[in-house]
C-alpha cells in the first residue's frame, strides 16, 4: 500500500466534502480500517501531515478505526469476529468461511469548521482509493 497517495486521495475526497459544504476546514477525519486492507496506520499518521498542506484538511485530527477481520461460516450461518491469520469459523471449525469484515477502507465521518459551529457529517462512504 502506498500510504502517501492513499493519504492524498482521502484529503481530496474530504475537501471536496468541506467545499460541498462551504466550509474552510476541517477539524477532524476519520477513518475505518480494515486489518487486512494492508494499510499501516502508522504510516498513514505519518504521511497525514504532508498530504494535507495547503489543503482544507491541514492541520485536522485523524482519526483512525481499525476494524477486525470477521468470516461468515455458511455451515451454521454465523458471522464472526477471527484472528487474521485463522479464518476457520470458531463455531463449528469450518474452513471454507467467506471474508465479511477486515479489508475495509471507509471514510467514516468528517468535521467541518464552519464559522464557529463545528458540524459533523457521518457519512461511511467508501474512500476512494486511488490505483497506483
Ligand atoms: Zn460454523
């Protein structure tokens, strides 16, 4: 994953929603995060900074949700949180489980400064990432 383009691209897509908004910045942003999306958020914090200069987000709090890996065992028709690196279901043992949570990348919710009233816009709208 490329963390910087991956920063660049929810930065745009996030000042797209404050200009939609007539808002001149934002306060906060955050995220969702799947643990098997391949994203560090580390490095997203990293590159969070150089991404946003300039930008309506420059100076904004990320926020950062990492989401746990989950399997839909169609055996007894649970779904259920796993480790990543077990996917069987913990149920029954099944091992032919369907990935339902954990490669997510979501933009979940943004914080505009408009004027003096902050407002927040819940959105969970898939980020756009961008193919590099
Ligand atoms: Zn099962």
């Amino acid at each position: 994953m490329h963390e910087l383009s991956l920063c660049q691209s929810l930065v745009r897509q996030a000042s797209r929603v404050a200009a939609e908004h007539g808002a001149r910045s934002i306060r906060r942003i955050s995220v969702r995060i799947g643990l098997l999306s391949g994203v560090e958020a580390d490095l997203m914090l990293h590159a969070f900074p150089f991404a946003s200069r300039g930008t309506a987000a420059e100076g904004a709090q990320l926020d950062m949700e990492l989401c746990p890996v989950r399997v839909y065992c169609p055996q007894c028709n649970r779904d259920s949180e796993v480790p990543s690196n077990h996917l069987n279901c913990p149920h029954c043992g099944y091992w032919q489980t369907h990935l339902s949570g954990g490669e997510e990348l979501l933009l979940a919710s943004i914080d505009l400064g408009i004027e003096t009233d902050a407002q927040t816009l819940t959105s969970s709208k898939p980020w756009e990432v961008p193919h590099v």
